[in-house]
C-alpha cells in the first residue's frame, strides 16, 4: 500500500489516478467513439463527428442528434428552446428575461436554478459553456453555424464529469467546398429582430486542400415581453481547421456582449391581475445586467500508428458582468449584505489530454480504449455595490463585498467499448476533483473576514449494455453515478447571513438507471425510455431574498418517468412526437425558511412533496406537410406543460397549459443562389400561461410569464462559390 501520510487527500488523488490509467491501458475507456473525423479532441466523452447518426444507434444510453438545419428551419435563431422541443426528458424554457438566461433542465436536473444553467453541462465544439463550479450559458451557442446538437440524458451524461445531469454539446460545421456565404433577417412582434451572416469555405485547392474556415457574426434586439424587459446580443464565432497526415487541428474563437434589462417575476396576485405587466421595483432600480466573454480554444490530435491516438485540447477566455438588482436600502438592508449590484471579472482556462487505442478485428468486432485527464480552473474578481446614493435608486454606490474567488476541477478518466455486429458493452469510470477558494477583502467595522475554501469529489462510475434484437430493433440499458457539487454562487453565503463559503452545504450523489428500446422502420423511428434516479444531499434553495440565496442539503429524493419519441413519415407527412411523463419528489422530510437572514430553519417540507420547477408531464408533437409546390412546408405544433410546484412546500402552482405555433417556409433555388423565407405565429390562441418559475423565491415572485401571440417572419439569401 501507498503512504498517504501526511497528506491523505493528495494521495487518494494520485492513487485514484493511477488505478484508473491502469485500468485504460489493460482495455478501459471510450464510449461511443466514432470511426474518425469530425470534432476529434475538442469532443469531451461521448459521440463526435461523421458518425454521430449511427453511434447514436449503437450506443447502450440515451443521445439524441438534432440536425443544425432542423434547429434554422423557420425558426428565430436565438435561443435554444426554438428547436429542442422534441427531444424527451429535456426542458429549456425561455424566461423572455434575457438577463437571467434559458432556464434548462435534463429529468430534473438543474430546475432549481434562478438564474443560467446548473447541473446541466454546455458545451460548444467540446469547449466547455460551463465553469469550472458547474455554473453555464447557453446565450453564447451559435445556432447559425450549428452542424448539431448531441443531447446526453441518464448515467453516461455523468462522465462529462461533477454537476452533468445531462449534457448538450453544439458542433458547428466545418468549412467546406464549395465556398458558401448565408445571411438572415427576421422580425416580429415587440420590436423583435435579428440579423446573421455565416461564410463557410477552405483555402487551397482541392487536391491539396488548405484551412477550411467557418465564421458566424450576429446581432439581435427585442423591446421585451414586458415593461423593463427589453435585450440585446451580438456575438461572434470563427472556427478555423485543418487535416494533416493522420492528425486535425482546430483554433476556436468567440465573442459575446449583452445588455438585458430585468423584469423580475410575479406574485400570484399579480400574474392573476396581469400576466403581462412588471412589479415596480424592477423600474424603481432599473435592473439590469451587461455580459461581455471572450473565448479561445485549441486542438490537436494525431495518429501513433497501431491505432493509437492521442488528442490535446486547451481553452481560455473572460468574462464580465455587472447586474443591478432590487435590493432594499437604507434599514432595510440584510446584514451581511453584499449590495444590489454584482461586479464580476472572471478569467478561466483549461485542458484535455487523452490517449486513445481503436481496434477493429476480421471477426467484425470492435475495441475502443482511452484514458485521459482534465482540468478546468477559474479566478474572479467578485465586488459587490449598494444600488442607491441616498435617494437615487439603480446607480452604483457604497462598496460592500469584495473578494477573489477561484474554482479549480482534476478529473482523469478512463472509459472503454467492446462491440460486435450485434452487442455493445461498456464501461467507464471518471474522478471528479472540485475545489472552491476565497479571500474575502471586505473586513471592515463588524464584518469579519470570511475568507475560507471547500472540496467536494468523487467517483463516477458507468455500464451499459445495447442489444439487437432484430436488424430494426435494439434494446439498452445503462447503470451509473453522478455527482453534483454546489456552484460558487451556491456554497457563498451561510445561513446565518455571512458571506464567507458554507462549509455545510455537501455535495449531492445520485444513482441513476435506465432501459429503453429502439427501432426503426420504413415509415420512421421510435424510442421508449423508462429511467430512474435516486439523489442523496439534494441540494435545495434555503432562502432566496434581498438578492441573496442560500442554499442547503435535503436528504433523498426520487426521479422516476418514461420517455417516448420519434420521427413518422406518411407521405408528404412528417410527425415528430416526443412525451416526457416524470414523478420527482423528496423522499425525506426537511425544514426550510422563508425569509433572510435565518440561522435556523423552522418551516417544515413535507416527504413526498413534489420538486418544485418540474413537470410531472410534457408532450410535443409536430405536424409538416410538404404540399409540393414552391418548396414548401406548412408545420403546425402542439406543446403541453403541466403543472409546475413553486416551491418546496408545494403552496402553489402553475396551471397546465398547452400552446400552438402555425409556421409556413418556402424555398427558391436559382443556379448558385437561394432565397428561403419564413412565417410563423407563436402561442396561436394567445393563451396566458407561465413560462416558467423562480423556485422558492423569497419575496413570492415565483411567475415568470411566457409570450403571449407574436409574429415573426424571414428571409435569408444563400450563394454558393463554385
């Protein structure tokens, strides 16, 4: 045995590692990895490249693959939720409050987040959207230039590491010939545009073909749903790639500012009065939020020889944000209290080493081995302002929090696949190391030095079978451990009111399984997916009031459902069905408060009250109908929601609500030209409903009220160069 004396954490790290290359280099590691190509090194796990389609058939756990073009197809090109409707398991609802991001969730998995995305991880041509502490956003996928989408649901999302309920990875394409230039506008209600070009190419000549090159610029605006609601975006993204002999390299660039206006939720007395108006604070502090990111990422892989590879990734960027929120003033601040505007200045880089063995045998079968290391890091320079100077309310004032935090991730990994004609097996195992840091610089008066750090880590361990039954019918089954550690935003704040790091929040652990069936057929194909996941330390929201939350552990919870989906053709009829039906609730009772500070928490959460922000059950369908003349599509959706808790207590709810979108496109192709247009009309019988809700928030403005009726319409103009 090792010595581990006299730094234990530091020697099960090691040893940790060391048995897991072990494991790797004796025949561990990749999960579905493709045949070559594609995104290579800048893919984390799972599936990448030309051969994404057939690994999603093979593989033993649930991925679903959406085209780019089904994602552009007469739709805005803003958000994710346009377009991932029918994927199962999977909710992204827009807010239509662009500063506090896409509210997305994968079987439950990151519901509780007031603001970004939690639990869920982001990644865009394998560099991660997400922070080193879990926390991401989607605003900067650029849907445009998107080649597809891999959604990862159940136990293998796990392998993306700490806080990966689910993971969505964007591919964009690759430059090609011939040289392609596409640009778009749409318009529509509440003052709603957005403009878009994307040139895709490669230099040299075809027979020695040089950098291919992809480049996607945009700019969008909107007056907002609502009063204080008004955005707008522009970003950046160039991909520039190149093939050498037995190798790819990849350089990444992006570029995103925004500037977000903040409506805020409703009380339940207001979002019954009036869905669509604005609770006055939000005017009276003008809250706001501007984001400025920038983003270089760096690939390399190489072929050995032998079917060796080995595959390099390293990325780094910044990130600014300064939000000014609605906080009390005067006596009415919370002690302790860090202001009503934050002032964040984030710089975060990281890498991706992995050594990779594929194997293929006369027999027909089939070996994929790889074993790697990650590593992930973040520094912030975190201040935070009162939001008044005397009776001026939405202005930078006082200093009242100042400190830098940092978040760092060392998580080797290894994983392999054995598969024949007929079987898949395979098995992998991540380490997930995440440590927090802060020093607190704000010591003055009474307010104490709440400088501090924590670490959370664990093991991550997966198996998963696939089987064919018939040429047209495969059967899986996957079996896995996740873990998901707080966010810095999470762990900041005690219960007592401090700033200084929880050290009693824990890290959450859960066991998930699946089994499903697939198939497919002449008319189409279909997939039925029942799942199960049982959580211990559910992290839930303590508190959330005076623009601060805090946050605690809640004992075990179950997540159990049924998953269905397809893709049915009948002539010039295509329907795309996805149903997702999910019982979620705490298994253990626990208390909770209802307002901050709050040294003890005194209100009781019943067991088997159900999580609050999911849905017991959600439908999609999509009805297009190609008629045969002038290129065009006429489609016609159906999305149903259901009920929604509010908050632990279950003392209220969403109501149920289903809506319609009617859209029509058209196409015209002349020699080297294109034009496309587009019609569509959102939420057909103007139904009042709630988007979606802030989870437990203290001041009870829980409704975030979706769109009512809009229009919007398009055009894009493509030319090819021969």
């Amino acid at each position: 045995m090792l010595p581990c004396f006299p730094a234990p954490r530091a020697c099960r790290s090691l040893v940790a590692t060391a048995v897991l290359l072990a494991w790797g280099a004796v025949g561990l590691a990749q999960t579905a990895e493709p045949d070559g190509g594609g995104a290579g090194a800048l893919a984390p796990v799972v599936i990448t490249g030309d051969g994404a389609w057939q690994q999603r058939w093979l593989a033993p756990g649930s991925i679903e693959v959406v085209d780019g073009d089904e994602l552009r197809a007469g739709q805005l090109q803003i958000n994710l939720s346009e377009g991932l409707g029918r994927v199962p398991g999977l909710v992204v609802r827009n807010r239509q409050n662009y500063a506090q991001d896409l509210q997305i969730s994968v079987r439950g998995f990151g519901a509780r987040a007031p603001f970004g995305v939690r639990g869920v991880r982001l990644y865009v041509d394998g560099i991660p959207a997400s922070a080193p502490d879990g926390q991401g956003q989607a605003a900067n996928f650029p849907i445009g230039s998107a080649d597809r989408i891999e959604v990862i649901r159940g136990p293998f999302s796990a392998l993306y590491g700490a806080s990966a309920g689910g993971v969505i990875a964007l591919y964009t394409q690759d430059g090609q010939r011939p040289a392609e230039w596409r640009s778009g506008l749409a318009a529509g209600s509440n003052g709603l545009w957005r403009f878009s070009t994307q040139l895709t190419g490669q230099t040299g000549s075809a027979a020695q073909p040089g950098w291919s090159y992809a480049l996607d610029v945009g700019q969008f605006a909107t007056d907002g749903e609502r009063v204080q609601s008004a955005a707008s975006r522009a970003t950046g993204n160039l991909k520039l790639s190149r093939s050498h002999e037995g190798g790819r390299t990849v350089l990444l660039l992006n570029r995103q500012t925004s500037r977000a206006l903040d409506p805020l939720g409703l009380t339940r007395a207001e979002f019954d009065a009036d869905p669509g108006q604005t609770t006055p604070v939000a005017t009276q502090f003008n809250t706001r939020k501007t984001v400025s990111q920038t983003q270089l990422g760096l690939a390399w892989e190489q072929a050995l020889g032998q079917g060796h590879r080995i595959e390099l990734m390293g990325y780094g960027g910044q990130r600014g944000v300064r939000q000014f929120q609605a906080i009390p003033t005067g006596a009415q601040i919370p002690a302790g209290s860090a202001g009503g505007v934050i002032d964040l200045a984030r710089d975060y880089w990281g890498w991706n080493a992995r050594w990779r063995l594929d194997r293929r045998y006369d027999s027909g079968e089939h070996l994929t081995v790889s074993a790697g290391l990650a590593s992930d890091r973040q520094t912030e320079e975190r201040r935070g302002y009162e939001n008044f100077i005397g009776p001026t309310l939405g202005v930078l004032g006082r200093l009242r929090r100042d400190e830098t935090n940092r978040a760092s991730t060392l998580d080797p990994y290894v994983q392999a696949e054995w598969r024949t004609p007929d079987t898949t097996l395979t098995a992998g195992l991540r380490h997930s190391s995440v440590r927090f840091t802060s020093a607190d610089r704000y010591v003055v008066g009474t307010n104490p030095d709440d400088s501090g750090a924590v670490r959370f880590d664990g093991f991550s361990p997966v198996l998963g079978v696939r089987r064919e039954l018939t040429p047209q019918l495969q059967a899986f089954a996957s079996l896995g451990r996740g873990l998901e550690t707080p966010t810095l935003n999470e762990v900041a704040y005690r219960a007592s009111g401090l700033t200084g790091l929880n050290p009693a929040l824990n890290a959450s652990r859960s066991v998930s399984a699946e089994w499903g069936l697939r198939g497919r057929q002449a008319w189409g194909t279909w997939s039925a997916t029942v799942f199960e996941t049982r959580t211990r330390d559910e992290i839930v929201v303590l508190s959330n009031t005076g623009g601060r939350s805090t946050f605690q552990n809640a004992g075990r919870t179950r997540r159990h459902g049924l998953e269905l989906a397809g893709l049915l053709q009948w002539g010039r009829f295509t329907v795309t069905p996805a149903y997702t039906w999910m019982d979620a609730r705490y298994r253990d009772g626990f208390l909770t408060c209802t307002a901050t500070p709050c040294a003890t928490p005194t209100v009781p959460v019943a067991a088997g009250n159900r999580m609050p922000g999911l849905a017991k059950q959600q439908a999609y369908v999509q009805v297009a109908w190609e008629p045969g003349w002038a290129n065009s599509v006429f489609t016609l959706e159906a999305m149903h929601t259901g009920r929604m808790a509010v908050n632990d207590r279950n003392t209220d709810a969403t109501a149920a609500s289903t809506l319609f979108n009617l859209g029509v496109r058209f196409e015209q192709n002349r020699g080297d030209w294109t034009w496309r247009e587009f019609l569509r009309i959102d939420n057909l019988t103007d139904r009042a409903h709630a988007g979606s809700v802030i989870v437990n928030e203290g001041n009870n403005r829980f409704f975030e009220p979706g769109a009512r009726r809009s229009v919007y319409l398009g055009v894009e103009l493509v030319r090819r160069f021969p």
